[in-house]
C-alpha cells in the first residue's frame, strides 16, 4: 500500500508536471507564433511597400518613354512641314531678290542725291556749332573747377 500510495503521488506529480510543461510549451508556441505572425505581417508590408515603389517607378518610365516616343513621332511628322516652308522661302526670297535689287537701283540716285545736297549743309551747321560747344565745354570746366575749390576736403 505504500507502495501503491508512493506510486500515485509520483503519478500526480508526473500529470501535474505534464500539464505544467504542456502549458510552458503551449505558452512559448504562442509566442513564437505571434513572433512568426509579426515577422511575417512585416515582411509582407515590406515586400508590399518594395513592390509599389517598383510599379511607380515602372509607371514613370512607360510616361518618360511614351514622351520621348511621342515627341520624335511629332517631330518627324514636322520635318517635312519645316523642310517644304524653308524650300518655299528660298524660293520666296530667290523670285523676290530681283525686284529688291531693282528698288535698290532706282533708289539710290535719289539718296546720292540728297546726301550730296544735305552734306554741305550739315556740314556748314557743323562748323558754326563746333566753336560754340567748345565755348561750353570751357565754361561747365570752370564752373567744375570752382564748384571743387569751394567744397571743403573729404
């Protein structure tokens, strides 16, 4: 009997160690669970913020690329446009060069003309100024000069 009661607390003692090593395990597996689950739901937020900066990147190449794809197709269908304007206005300019050397010709008697008449006017009016703004010249000098001479030293 007393070896059935010794039997029977090593028993209990043995179930109330299991159970007490059960809820330890149980307790650290929670734990290590919640762990794994944050490590987890951080990964995926990181994988999800990765993954988002990657698509706004792609995006913004595909606009800089439809840009540049957009642009060359305009300028190539412009350059023709630009080739045959520029091809017109050397053509404009080759039909026109001809009545402008003619106005040139007709004109320029009459400006020989006129300056050869102008000339001895202007420079007469030349002459008789010349003294007088020399004259003046002098005289703003002087005023200079005296205005100087009163001032008293810096």
């Amino acid at each position: 009997m007393k070896f059935s009661l010794v039997a029977a607390v090593v028993l209990v003692l043995a179930v109330a160690h299991g159970t007490q090593a059960g809820s330890l395990v149980k307790r650290d597996a929670e734990s290590d669970m919640d762990k794994i689950t944050r490590l987890i739901n951080e990964m995926s937020a990181s994988i999800t913020s990765a993954t988002q900066d990657m698509v706004e990147k792609v995006k913004t190449m595909e606009v800089a690329n439809q840009a540049q794809t957009y642009m060359e197709d305009s300028r190539a269908k412009i350059q023709p446009l630009v080739e045959k304007v520029q091809a017109e206005a050397a053509k404009l300019q080759e039909q026109v060069k001809p009545f402008i050397t003619n106005i040139e010709d007709q004109i320029r008697p009459m400006t020989d003309n006129f300056n050869a008449q102008v000339r001895p006017l202007t420079d007469n009016f030349h002459a008789q100024v010349k003294p007088l703004t020399d004259m003046m010249e002098k005289f703003f000098q002087q005023v200079m000069d005296q205005t100087k001479a009163l001032m008293p030293p810096q």
